[in-house]
C-alpha cells in the first residue's frame, strides 16, 4: 500500500523550505505518516525527481506536527510519498498502512530562472547560469553549452591547465 500525494506549483521553482503541516489531531495518524518521502520533480514521477528528505528517524513521539526540510531542488511538483510493502518488516511504531493529510505545504524559491535573494530581484552572479542558489547566489545549474563552478567554460572546451600534466 502506498499513499501518494502529488501538488503542482505552478512553475519551476527552487524549493528551498517545504512545511508540512498534519492537520488531523497527530496522535490518531501519526504512525500512519512514519517513513514518508518528499520529492520535487519536473514532471509527476517521483522516480524522476529529486529525493528532497526521507524519513528513517522519526518515531511516535518525534515527528513533529509541522515539519520543514531545506531542499535546494527545482521542479513544478512536490511529492510527498509514503509507502508499507508486503513482506517488509518496518520499525516498531509503524502503522500497517499509510495515510497522509496534506493541510498546507509552503514552497519558497524564485518563479524566473537566474535570479536569487528575498524578493528574486538579484541576478546570479554568473552570466551562463539557469539556476543560481535562492539565499547565496552560487551557481547551481549551468544553462545549455556551458559547465564549470561558475559556468565559466563551453562544453568541449577546457582550459590549458587541464592538459598540463598530460603526456603522450
């Protein structure tokens, strides 16, 4: 048995805080929720998508009733994911089925591409970059052509100290 809740944002966003908000009362669901996944992914696959945070230490009396994970992740879903499979011998504490009760998600990050900071009004530092980290800058993802750090090199090409140390 799996529980499998998909939601579409809306474009492609870097997630960088997700909040998970259980709104029944936690105590009658909470062994329902242990062991839970979630993804963010382009498309409605979850195997296709970024794991983002599983859940293997949680237990009755630690899961949280709202729960934040930091996931520098871009993609138009979230996934939350949970599953109890024939034949597996789960932690003491795990229901024998799953059941989950999305109240609210909150997903931060910036809706344009190649820029960053609280109001996604800086550009990334890096000309050649897609994707740029929502509170530093850094270089997350390079646009198409281009690799490196920074972004800095066309793909095929590399710099002479690359080959330094080569010999024929």
């Amino acid at each position: 048995m799996s529980d499998n809740k998909i939601l579409g944002i809306g474009g492609r966003y870097q997630v960088l805080f997700l909040d998970y908000t259980d709104s029944k009362f936690r105590t009658y669901i909470t062994d329902n929720l242990l062991g839970f996944s979630v993804y963010v992914s382009n498309t409605t696959d979850r195997s296709q998508g970024t794991l983002c945070f599983k859940d293997n230490n949680f237990t009755i009396n630690t899961i949280p009733p709202v729960f934040t994970t930091n996931c520098s992740a871009h993609g138009q879903y979230i996934i939350y994911y949970n599953e109890r499979l024939p034949g597996v011998v789960y932690p003491v504490g795990y229901a024998s089925k799953v059941e989950s009760d999305l109240c609210e998600v909150e997903v931060y990050g910036c809706p344009v591409t190649g820029f960053y900071g609280s109001n996604c009004s800086i550009p990334c530092p890096d000309v050649n970059c897609q994707y740029c980290h929502i509170e530093t800058g850094y270089s997350q993802c390079c646009k198409p052509g281009y690799q490196g750090q920074r972004c800095e090199l066309a793909k095929g090409k590399y710099p002479k100290q690359a080959f330094a140390n080569l010999r024929l």
